[in-house]
C-alpha cells in the first residue's frame, strides 16, 4: 500500500502525461508545503498519513476561502479557479462522513467504555472523545464530534 506522498508524486506523472495543468500545479504546491513543513523547524521530519491528510484539508480550505472573497469581489474566473484547485486537493481526502455514522461511532464508544464498567457522564467527556476521535479523523467536524459525544452523555 502507498503513503499518500507517493500517490502525490505518482499523480504528478500522471498529471503531465495529461497536460492537465491545473492538477499538476496544484499538486506540486502541495508537495512544496510537505516538503516545508518537513524541512522547518530545527530537525527535519517525515510527515505521515494523518499529518499529510491534515494538511491537505487545510489547503483545500484555504482555497475555498480565497474562492469565496474572490467571488465577493466579482472575481468569478479567479474565483472558479480556486474552485478547481481545492476539488483536485479533496481528491486525495478520505470520504467524509455522514452525521449518522459520526453518531453510531459515538454510541458503539459509550458502549464499549460502559462494558469496562466505566460510569458515565459529561465529566466523561475526553474518555469517550479519544476513540471516536481517532475513528473519525479528519472526516467529520471536531466541534461538532463534539457536541454529539456532549449530547449523548447528557442522555446517559
């Protein structure tokens, strides 16, 4: 199985063979701010999967963002540029999920902790976050795990 690094690299390839300019230099800037964010910093580091997801959620944002001020100022063919790059970033994101299956994750976790015969509470909050959110990681809204995970202690 290839890191999402290499599946960067390879598309880069890819992306030229195709002459799809767009996608070639929004993946190279991408690679650029991995490869920054490896070399800053006293030591260098190699960035995993988690952290590359991360990342690139943020890029995406970034240019959603930059698409939407764009658009306040009547830039629309700016605008629809940003648009384009940010779809090529989410491209290589993980599916995101539905606030459904966010909320069957929470009650198998509350499950789980009250089959160790864990009390639950509100108090409890950090004990039932951790799992989920490693479960959810980067597919959901924090702040909204969040608030699910706080409404159903609030039921227990």
């Amino acid at each position: 199985m290839t890191t999402l690094k290499e599946r960067l690299h390879a598309d880069v390839v890819s992306h030229m063979k195709d002459r799809n300019k767009v996608a070639l230099t929004t993946v190279r800037n991408v690679l650029g701010e991995i490869e920054t964010r490896e070399k800053s910093g006293k030591t260098p580091i190699v960035l995993d999967d988690a952290q590359v997801t991360t990342l690139l959620q943020k890029e995406a944002a970034k240019r959603r963002d930059t698409a939407r001020i764009y658009t306040e100022a009547g830039e629309a063919e700016r605008a629809a540029a940003e648009i384009a790059e940010a779809e090529v970033i989410e491209a290589y994101l993980p599916k995101p999920l539905t606030a459904a299956e966010v909320e069957t994750i929470v009650d198998q976790a509350i499950a789980a902790l009250k089959a160790d015969g864990v009390e639950l509470s509100v108090r409890q909050l950090g004990a039932v976050m951790k799992p989920v959110t490693a479960t959810v990681a980067g597919r959901f809204d924090g702040k909204a795990v969040s608030e699910i995970v706080r409404n159903r202690l609030a039921q227990q």
